[in-house]
C-alpha cells in the first residue's frame, strides 16, 4: 500500500467534517496541524501523533478549524515511504511561491500498490517535484446528519444496544490486551514492573485525568506500588488490572458509579472492579448478597459466577477506593496516595458530568458524597452488603431499579444488571 498525503498551503488547513468524513471511511488516524512543517510519518502516525501532541498545538489546531472550515482546494499525493518528505520547491500552480514555506501534508489515507504504481509511471508534467495521484477534489462543507441514522436503520432498540455493548466490552477487551502486553514486554525485557502511568490507557480518562499524573503525590504512589511489585508478597490485581475500572468504562460512557473499598486479597479474586471477581472463583459474601437484592428487587436470575464486567461496560464505573493490596493483607495500601487519586477522579465525574447516579454503599463510600455536587447528581445511600451489615439497611433499599427509574427520566438508557 502506498500513503496519501494531503498537501495544502497555509492558511487553509480544509473542511474538517469532510476530512472527519473521509477518515471515518478508513483514511488515517487523526490530524494534527501546524503552520509550518510537515506531519505525520505514515504508518507510524499515531504514535508520533501522541507523542508530540501537546496542548498547545492542540489549541492553535482547533483555531485553524475554526477559521478555515469553509474554504479548501486539495491535491492527493503517493508517498510510498514510510515518512512524508518536502522537495526543495513547490510546484509552480496556482500562483504559489518557489519555496516551502507555509506548506504542510497531512496523511488521510492509502492507495492500493497497483494504483500507486500506475501514478508513479505517469506523472503529471504540469508537477515537475511531485508525482501526481490523478485526483484533485474541491472540499465542500457537507450538511450535518444524524450520527448514527445509516448504521442503526431498520434495527429495533434491542438490537442497537448489543451492538452497542459489544462494541464496547471489545474496546475494554483491548484495553486489558494492551496493558497485557506492555507488562509482558517489560518483563521480557528484564525491567522488572512495568510503569503505572503506562497501565492506564484508556484515552477518554487519560484526557478527563490530564495533569494528575504528573502530581508529587502520585509519583510518590506509583513509586511505592512499582517497589512492592518487585517484593517477594504478591500484590493484587494483577498488574494490568490495576486501573481495569477506569480501562473498561470510558468516562464519557459513565451513568452510575459504585465505591468499594481495597480490592479482594486473596489469590485470584481482584480483577480491578469493585465487588467483582473472574469467573471460576467463588462468589464473596458481599457479593452474593449483592445479587440477593438484585433477585429481590428486579428479579434478577443468581448467577453461577461474580465477574461484573458486563455492567462495566454498560457504563458503571465499579471504582475501589485503593486500587491494589497485598496478598492476604486488608487495608495494607491504604493512606499511601490511592485515596487521593480516587477522590480526584470521583471529583472528576462530579464536575464533567451530569446525572450520574452514585451508589454509595457503608460509611467508607458515603464518605464520598462530599466530593459530589448534590445539584447535578444523583446519590443512594445505604448499609454496606458484607455479611455483617447486609441486614442493617442494605437488603430492601432497592437500589438497582431506583438507578434505572432515574435513568429513564433523564432520558439515559437504563442498565441492564442481568449477567
């Protein structure tokens, strides 16, 4: 395959809902603009583009949008190398000057290597410097349609969300392979744990979350976490699971919030969502009577395993207080820096979102509530489900179908706590 590039000559950086269109349709990953200088080595683009992606850039890029969006005139180039390159001069067309500057390409897409070859043979002469891809197209601004009308048409509301829900529980599946993979490579590499701020990659929350990565107090947690991942005691949730509720539930798909603790120490049972545990383990106590409510309150069918993952990516975002421990040792993370991270997430769904219902369950998560704005949000309360305060409020407080019942008046799609 060879790499199409768009060359344009700055101001006009296009009509980004026809290039959005384009890309859509499989051009290349994302445009980043600037006005001089070229973008975008090939098939390597988007991790160059993420690596030098600032905010800065970011801004300057939207401002060019925002101006330019109407006015466009484009020349499709071959460039079968793998970066793009500039020649010495422009070509002589359009009245442009014999020099570079102010020009820039943008990589939108491929061609298949017989078209390529077919343009590499037969240049335009008009274009000494360049070879001509035979297509040149005036960018007109399109009208705005639904988003989804062509994708969903003629399917019932059932059907739309499973596609819905399979596309995310594949996003989250990707998630968790990534930051499998990274571990591995670390580990092959002799390296020891892998770095925290590269398990949480997600990209929703690694926006929502911009900055707290870079805090004193997390560098001071993370370190922590990377030494006790290289001790003799087994640290749980496995590595790539530590932030498995954050990889699972983008933030912008997130409807309820439910607070546990630390997660499960014993071998096996964390997985990095609060409450839940992976198939093939035994089902905790707390849980069990999680889902004796559930059976109580919606006629929830008791299921032979506890993973939640379902839920998570339906939108509940299943976040634990701490978010590792080790083996056999409750609470032994606890007041090291996790706490401080989860309330600035917490404090981060608070104040981007609106109607989420939290369900704060036992004084530890109720204590949460401070960090949520009561105008915009919805908070139920109750005792915690272990066994040993389940009977204290917690069975009957209906929790499960008042989220729903809130849900529907706000016009969300309700959750589907079947698993």
């Amino acid at each position: 395959m060879a790499h199409l590039y768009e060359r344009r000559r700055f101001p006009y950086p296009g009509d980004k809902e026809a290039m959005d269109d384009f890309i859509a349709k499989g051009g290349a990953i994302g445009t980043t603009i600037g006005p001089k200088g070229m973008m975008g080595p090939g098939p390597d683009y988007e991790d160059y583009h993420k690596k030098i992606q600032s905010r800065k850039l970011e801004q300057e890029s939207s401002k060019l949008w925002s101006r330019m969006r109407n006015e466009s005139f484009a020349t499709l180039w071959a460039d079968p190398a793998r970066i793009a390159r500039f020649p010495a001069k422009t070509p002589n067309n359009n009245n442009n000057n014999n020099n570079n500057n102010g020009v820039f390409e943008i990589p939108i897409g491929v061609l298949p290597a017989r078209e390529a070859r077919e343009a590499l043979a037969n240049p335009n002469p008009q274009f000494p410097h360049f070879l001509s891809l035979h297509l040149q197209f005036h960018l007109r601004r399109r009208p705005r349609q639904p988003r989804q009308a062509h994708r969903f048409l003629g399917l019932t509301a059932e059907e739309r969300s499973k596609i819905e829900l399979n596309k995310f529980a594949a996003r989250a599946k990707r998630n968790q392979r990534t930051c499998l993979d990274r571990v591995s490579k670390w580990k092959g590499e002799g390296m020891g744990s892998v770095k925290m701020e590269e398990l949480l990659v997600e990209e929703t929350w690694m926006e929502a979350l911009d900055g707290e990565f870079q805090k004193p107090y997390v560098k001071s947690l993370f370190m922590f976490v990377e030494r006790e991942m290289r001790g003799s005691v087994p640290i749980y949730p496995p590595q790539h699971l530590i932030f498995n509720a954050l990889n699972s539930t983008p933030f912008d798909r997130v409807k309820a919030v439910i607070i546990g603790q630390d997660p499960y120490h014993g071998p096996g049972q964390a997985m990095g969502l609060s409450f839940s545990v992976p198939e093939g383990i035994k089902v905790p106590s707390s849980l069990a009577n999680i889902f004796k409510e559930l059976k109580a309150d919606v006629g929830f069918s008791i299921p032979s395993h506890g993973n939640l993952e379902r839920w998570a990516v339906q939108g509940v975002l299943l976040l634990n207080t701490v978010l590792t421990v080790r083996n056999h040792q409750a609470n032994s993370h606890a007041k090291k820096g996790w706490e401080t991270f989860t309330d600035a997430v917490i404090r981060t769904v608070s104040q981007n979102k609106s109607g989420v219902v939290f369900l704060l369950w036992g004084n530890c998560a109720q204590e949460k509530s401070k960090l949520i704005d009561k105008t915009k949000h919805h908070i139920l309360r109750s005792a915690h489900p272990s066994g040993l305060s389940a009977n204290r409020g917690f069975f009957g407080c209906r929790h499960f179908s008042k989220t729903n019942e809130i849900l529907k008046h706000l016009g969300i799609l309700p959750i589907d706590w079947q698993l």
